[in-house]
C-alpha cells in the first residue's frame, strides 16, 4: 500500500493532510480549547468597570497602550507575567492593540493606584516629566454613561452567560434600583482618588468618565 501511494503523488499528498488534519483535532483543538477557558480566578466586569472600558475606547487610548504582554524576558521583566488567552475570556472586544508609545498595561493594576492615575490624566508631566501624554481634564467633569454600561452588562449575562451579579435585570427600574451599588462602587474609587471633587460628583448621583476608567485600569492585573 505505502509503494502505491509513493507512486501516485495526489493520494499521498491526501493521506498526509489526512493524518495531520486529524493529529490536529485530536491534540491542538482541544488545547485551544482550553486555552480560551477563563483562568482561575478570573472574575466578569463590574458595571462600573464596563463603563471604564467604554472611556478607554471612547478617548482612544489603545491607540498609545497595548494589553498584550508576549512571553519575553524583555517585556516580563518590565511588565509582569505574560499574558494569557484565557485571561481575556470576559473581553468584548479584546484591547491587545499595536502600538506602545506609551507603556503595556495589562498588569497596570499590580503597581499604580488610583490616586497615581488621577493625577496622571490631570497632568501626565507631573508625574512623568518626558511624557508626551496629553492631559484628560474632561473626565473630571463629563459622567460616565451608566446606563449603556449596565445594558452591556445585562447583554453579557444573557447572551454570554457571564456570571454577572444575580440583581442584574433587564430594563430601567432594575437599572435606577442597581444604581446604588455602582455609586458604591465609583465612591471608593473616588475616595482612593483622594480628590473632594471627585467624591462630591460621585455623592452627587454622577460618576466622572475618570472614575470609572480607573476602576477599568485597576481591574488589568
């Protein structure tokens, strides 16, 4: 049989995308698999959180700041453990991107605080004298949309099965009756902030784009 198909160049060339097609079902898919499955410990976003994510989008910031650390000791070294697949199960979209003028930050949570990334988007060069980062003084006085962060919260947790909140319901009263635990949430930060008039805008019943982006950033660990 193996001279046979030695002799006729097509069938081999079959029988060899054969056996690996199926080396690849049964070795690599599953590890893909796997792979994609979230990693212990691994917990959903908050709706707060979720709101954060949209100001990170919104104000374009995957354009400077990549979330992807690859497995070099270069990046490890400066950056923390390297990214895993399965750490980005609960993102809709993913954030890699593919530039770093600015710093990688999927570890950013492991050693900024809030109130070091307060006063970094007020004024970066306080901070970081070199800095070509703009300053991002309109968080500290636009809200953060609340409501559409909640939607995608209810979203998630029907269509994705994510294991959100159990009070986390569908329409507008389940959303002013969930409010208050996001205004509990967005007032911790604000406190951590140690800034008064981010913690008045939290009492007052709005969140600051700002506060809830930090929330996102202290999330990415």
């Amino acid at each position: 049989m193996f001279h046979w198909l030695e002799k006729n160049p097509f069938f081999f060339a079959v029988g060899v995308f054969i056996v690996i097609a199926y080396a690849g079902i049964i070795e690599i898919l599953p590890n893909f698999a796997e792979a994609a499955r979230p990693v212990k410990g691994l917990k959903e976003y908050s709706v707060l959180q979720l709101a954060g994510k949209e100001v990170y989008k919104k104000d374009n910031c995957i354009a400077c700041h990549s979330q992807l650390i690859r497995p070099f000791k270069s990046e490890t070294d400066r950056y923390g453990q390297y990214s895993l697949s399965g750490e980005y199960a609960y993102d809709r979209p993913f954030l890699w991107g593919s530039k770093r003028t600015g710093p990688d930050l999927h570890r950013v949570g492991n050693y900024r605080t809030s109130d070091w990334h307060a006063n970094h988007m007020w004024d970066p060069k306080s901070l970081v004298p070199d800095s070509i980062m703009p300053a991002y003084k309109h968080q500290f006085t636009n809200a953060a949309d609340l409501e559409t962060a909640y939607a995608e919260a209810v979203t998630r947790k029907a269509v994705f099965n994510e294991p959100f909140d159990k009070d986390i319901k569908p329409g507008k009263e389940a959303f002013e009756s969930y409010k208050k635990k996001i205004l509990a949430e967005a007032l911790k930060v604000a406190k951590e902030t140690k800034r008064d008039d981010l913690i008045k805008m939290v009492e007052s019943g709005k969140v600051p784009e700002v506060v809830a982006l930090i929330a996102y950033l202290n999330k990415l660990k």
